[in-house]
C-alpha cells in the first residue's frame, strides 16, 4: 500500500518476533488507541532481524518467518503490516530522520505504541522520551506498554528461544505465545526405515528456525494451503542414535495413510514425550515409539482446549 492510499495510524514498531503475549499486548493498545480515534492499527517489523546485520555472529534464530509473522500480526488484530529492509544504510538512519521518513511520511501516524525499552535510530540513540519529543513535534502521542510477565518474568523472544532450545518447555511457550509454536517443512524422501519399522514418518527440510530441543513431542499437524484438517502425530527431532542416520526431524502421522511428497507441512509441538536416546536395537526402539503414540494421544487429549488455539 502507498502511504497515500493509507489511512492515519497507530503504530507499534519492533521486530515482534514470535508475536507472543508481550507483542500482542502492544497490539491489543494499538487497537484499541486506534478504535476510538477512528485510525488504522499498524505493526511495523525489520527485515532480516537488525542484529544479523549489525553483529551477524550473535544473530538469533528466529521464531517465526517473516510471513508467518505478517500473518500472526494481522490475526492479533494489525489493519497493516509495515516491513522495512534493514540494512547497513538503514542502520545509519538517526532518530529524528527514522521518525520523520518511516513514522510520519510512510505510516502516517498519530500515535505510536512502544515498550519501555524500545530504542530505535543509529547505535540505538533514540529511546522512549526522544520519541515522546519527536512525536511533540510531528503530532503524534506516544503510549508506552508495560512488559508481560509470565510466572514472575517478562515475556520475551530471548526467553521463548531458551526454553525451547535448552528445556524443549514447548508447554510454556505455548502459554507466552498464546499458540502452539510451529515451524513448517516441506516433507523429502529419506531414508525411509521408518517404514521396515511399521511407522511411517514424513522427513521435513526446513528453515532456518527455532527448533525444541532434541527429543520427542507430541505435534498437530496441517498441511499448508490444505483445507484446514488438524491431524495428530508423533515428532522425533535429533541424530537418531540407534541407528547413527544422522540428524533429521521427522513426524509420524497418528492414524493417517497418504502421500504427503512435496507438501508443506505445519507442525505445532504441543508436548514434550522424552528426550532422545539411544536404544539397544530395533525391538526396543520398537516399543518405545509404541509408548510413545500412546504418551502423545493422552497429552494432545489433555491439552486439546488449553494449548491448541491456532491462529
């Protein structure tokens, strides 16, 4: 949309990465700010993600793609979303020109809703109280949201990706995301032993995301652009030690038959089941994955009001 044909707005600038209950907070103001001034709410993101420009060795891995956030954002109540290429001449951009060009000249807003420690211009030399200045001098009000805690701490993407990375706490995320976290892959052959075993397993290449730690989860399972069926499974992500294959993550499908060759699937991890590990052989391998789809049928059972709120 050209900032001509776009209507005043609130905005809430920020790489909103994971769009979980810090960011929707920010979005549930903007909305709200934006009702009763009869405005347009706009998120706005950065892409790639500022640090991957600016110190490429601590860049995170990403909880979300840039669409999937687009479309997270608009489900949280966005009219717009602004993505902005960030790059090394962006970088230099100062405060004053960053509120002028991108706030005012191509989002046109009004009011601006920001965390405490939002920051933004060249080496990070605007915060909260040079955007309340600014805003004074291009008429636009500034509404500063309190962070969210979750069980006593602020919701973060930094937190959601440790405890996904380092605790495979995808119960938890789920609660500071307010959805299930999921990555989509497209399902490629391997090496299907899988299949000698009586489990089939669709073997996903993805992208470059967050993953949970390695182990085994219980999963629900779309495919993308399919027409909406939810099905359950079993998740194995890890080096599949029994059989020293190599690192892969695979989804056995709960009561599915099909070719799923070439389609993208949305794979949300509800549960943790256990660890991976190694076992003695195929037998015992054998027994466990039957424990196992026992195990995530009662968890995706239990967790199936709770957890399971797709958006």
């Amino acid at each position: 949309m050209n900032p001509t044909d776009l209507p005043p707005t609130v905005v809430t600038p920020g790489n909103h990465d994971g769009v979980h209950l810090g960011h929707r907070a920010l979005i549930s103001t903007a909305r709200d700010l934006a009702a009763r001034s009869g405005l347009a709410t706009m998120g706005m993101c950065f892409d790639p993600h500022p640090t991957s420009v600016l110190a490429p060795d601590r860049a995170p891995v990403l909880l979300t793609p840039m669409a999937r956030r687009v479309e997270l954002m608009r489900g949280a109540g966005c009219d717009e979303v602004a993505v902005l290429t960030f790059d090394r001449d962006f970088a230099q951009t100062s405060p004053e020109l960053f509120v002028q060009r991108v706030l005012v000249e191509r989002c046109r807003a009004r009011a601006v809703v920001v965390g405490p420690d939002f920051h933004f211009g060249s080496k990070r030399a605007g915060n909260v109280e040079t955007l309340r200045d600014l805003g004074r001098q291009h008429g636009f009000t500034v509404t500063v949201v309190r962070p969210v805690l979750f069980e006593g701490a602020p919701v973060s993407s930094t937190r959601v990706r440790r405890l996904l990375a380092e605790e495979g706490d995808v119960a938890s995320v789920a609660r500071m995301l307010t959805r299930v976290h999921d990555v989509d892959g497209v399902v490629v052959r391997g090496d299907q032993r899988g299949r000698t075993i009586g489990f089939h397993t669709a073997n996903l290449q993805l992208a470059d995301v967050q993953l949970p730690a390695d182990g085994v989860y219980a999963v629900v399972v779309s495919v993308v652009g399919g027409d909406g069926t939810r099905l359950q499974g079993v998740a194995n992500l890890g080096q599949r030690p029994t059989f020293e294959a190599g690192r892969s993550v695979e989804v056995h499908l709960l009561d599915f038959e099909g070719d799923l060759y070439g389609k993208t699937l949305r794979v949300g991890f509800v549960a943790r089941v256990r660890p991976e590990q190694k076992f003695d052989g195929v037998e015992a391998l054998v027994r466990q994955i039957n424990q196992d789809c026992v195990r995530a049928r009662a968890l995706l059972a239990v967790a199936e009001e709770e957890l399971l709120r797709w958006i």
